[in-house]
C-alpha cells in the first residue's frame, strides 16, 4: 500500500509588527524601551568605535602591548616620545644651585626654607580625588566648585590608562590681587595683579561618562511608544493636578500618556481629562501611578520641561548602557575627546544612571612632587 504524503500547513510569521511610528517637529524619536538595536545612532562613539576597530570584540591585556597606557594621535596611530634625560638632570641641578645661592645672597635663610616647607594648598579638594571612595557626595559638590561646563571643552586628552579610563589635563590661568588692603577684594595702593594658573590632572571613566551623555540624549529626545485605550479614562486630579497635566500636555504625551481636555461639563465642574492612550512596551506595564509620578514631578518643574517616570528613566539607563562604550575598548585621541566633550552637554556629569562616578581628580601638576613654590620652565627641557 503506498504511503500516505504528511500534509504541512502553510507556515505562518510569528512577527508582531509594531505600532506606526510618527516622528515629531522636534528632534524626538519613537522608540520600544526594550529594543537592543543600537544601530539607530551611527554617530555614536561606540558604533564609531566597531567601525575603526580591528581588534577582536573582546581584548585582552595580551591583545595590547603596555595595556596601562595607550596614548594616540589623530589617526590612531602611536605617538614616539624622546626624553633627554640628560637635559632634565641639567635643569634640575641648575635649579638647586638657584635656590643655595639665593640663600647666600644675604636672603634670610630661614624665611627660604619656611616658603620652601610652606605646605601649597591645593587647586582642588581632596573630597573630589581618587582617594574619596566613600563621600560621593562630598566629590560632586568639591568637582561642581571648581570645573565648569566650558572647561570640558577647553581639557586636552593626556591618553587612555587601562583601557577603560581616560586622563584629561585642565590648564587655566585668573589674575588674581596681591595686597593692598586687608581682605584682598578690591586693589589699592601697593596691591599687585598676579596670573594664577591651574594645572590639574582628571581621570574619567570612559563607560560611565559616555553612558551618562547616552543616558541624558534619551531622557531629553525619546517619545514612548503609546496604545489607544478601547474606551477613554476619565482622570480624577486635584485643581493644581489638572492645571499642571494641561500645561504639560506635550510632556505627557512625549511620556506616552495622550490626554483629551473636554470642555466645560453641563454641572460647570470646569474642564475634565480624560486618557486616551498610555505607555506599551514588550515587557515593562505602564499605569496610572506612572502618570500620578510625572504630574507629581512636574510640578516644581517649569512648564515643558521633559521628566519621566522611574520605570522609564529605568529602561533608558539600562539602554543607555549597551550603546555605550565599554571598559577594555581601546580609544583613539578623536573618540576619547569625543566622550570628554559630551560631559560638557549633560545637566549633571559626575554620575553615570546608576550612581558610578564619571571622573575624579588625580593630581595637581603645579605642587606635585615639590614643595617648592617656584614654577619649572618646562620650554628649557625641550
């Protein structure tokens, strides 16, 4: 008896498409909270990073020679430095002579070495250097005092140590009145103007920063994805909730929240809410307490400025994340001053989403290794 062929049903795409997207006038973008597509932003640095990299994915300390320090030019290539160590030796020694003369020259030598053992204060305070592991705070507060938005871009990338972290120099130079009068405010008669100038070394976090700049573009430019409720929700808010919702409506919608304002009702209670659509995502539920958080937060907000529930500003850091950076990726000089140029753009630079530190302070190059408060011609050396 001949075999009976298997009968096959058709097969059938499992896809589930999404929901149309609309882009808005604004640079916002919609976007599934949960996709893990990074490839939407080419200009990123870790796309331009794959795009460069000839190196495997995952590097090892064996894949680089010296893996501590890895200093690039524009074009990725290494940079050779000579030292005349001999030349170095010569400077120093004619400093030294410098100093013993000047004590013999009738100067009290006493008054010499107390400004030789006169302890510098520091250009920053020890709270925002490598040593505080414990006070966060105290290191935002001591970074926020004395670097500037400006500085970041204004900061020269020294290299890459370690293949995750990435030394900066900031150099400025304020005048700054030298006597005449008590309090030093105002010049006077026998006050001098004087250059201060800093010199300091910072050390950032490649991941963290470039997380937090990721982080903050989606905060400021993501619309969420919203669902059309079957029958629209009537919102029961206080007067200052419902006048905070209606000024914000743009806010709200950017949230995935659309909101319909009806008009005075027949019992003149005033105008009435009511939702129309909320926030879908593949595994995150929105609800009203999503929407109650951001009328909340809006409200000591001014009016259109973005904010976002917790759940959201939670899949945006985890998103953030992956399109990151990450620690043992070597980066060229242009990469790197990509991610240093970026923390001059974000509100807050000193955190990444999930509370690790973008930067601290290394040293102060002025004071480091001397106590004497006379400045090196460095020019003599080269």
């Amino acid at each position: 008896m001949p075999e009976t062929p298997e009968r096959r049903l058709p097969s059938k795409s499992l896809a589930i498409d999404k929901p149309s997207t609309t882009t808005s006038s604004t640079d916002a973008f919609p976007l599934f909270l949960d996709d893990d597509d990074d490839t939407d932003d080419p200009a990123s640095v870790l796309n331009q990073v794959r795009a460069t990299s000839k190196s495997p994915t995952k590097i090892t300390r064996k894949d680089v020679h010296c893996p501590e320090i890895v200093k690039t030019d524009k074009d990725g290539g290494d940079i050779i430095l000579k030292v005349d160590v001999d030349r170095i030796k010569d400077v120093w020694l004619t400093k030294e002579k410098h100093h013993r003369d000047r004590g013999r020259s009738g100067v009290d030598k006493k008054t010499v070495q107390n400004e030789a053992e006169e302890e510098v204060q520091p250009s920053v305070s020890v709270d925002a250097g490598i040593s505080n592991t414990e006070d966060d705070a105290s290191a935002v507060d001591a970074l926020a005092r004395v670097i500037e938005k400006k500085d970041f871009a204004e900061m020269d990338v020294v290299g890459q140590f370690n293949l995750g972290f990435i030394v900066v120099r900031r150099r400025q130079s304020h005048s700054v009145v030298v006597g005449g009068g008590d309090d030093n405010l105002d010049s006077g008669p026998g006050s001098v103007e004087a250059d201060a100038a800093l010199d300091d070394l910072f050390i950032v976090d490649q991941h963290a920063a470039d997380e937090k700049y990721n982080f903050e573009t989606l905060q400021a430019t993501t619309k969420i994805q919203s669902q059309k409720l079957f029958k629209p929700r009537s919102l029961e808010l206080t007067a200052s909730d419902e006048m905070t919702a209606v000024e914000n409506i743009e806010v709200l919608r950017q949230n995935g929240f659309e909101v319909e304002i009806e008009e005075e009702d027949s019992d003149g209670h005033g105008s009435r809410l009511k939702l129309t659509a909320q926030p879908v995502s593949k595994s995150t539920v929105f609800d009203m307490k999503d929407l109650e958080e951001i009328i909340h937060l809006l409200r000591d907000r001014p009016s259109g400025q973005m904010v976002r529930c917790s759940k959201a500003r939670s899949m945006f850091a985890s998103r953030a994340c992956r399109k990151s950076v990450m620690i043992g990726m070597p980066l060229n000089q242009q990469q790197m001053t990509t991610v240093i140029r970026h923390m001059g753009t974000m509100d807050q630079p000193w955190n990444c989403p999930h509370g690790r530190p973008t930067m601290r302070h290394l040293i102060d190059i002025k004071t480091a290794g001397s106590t004497l408060k006379d400045p090196v011609d460095w020019s003599s050396i080269c």
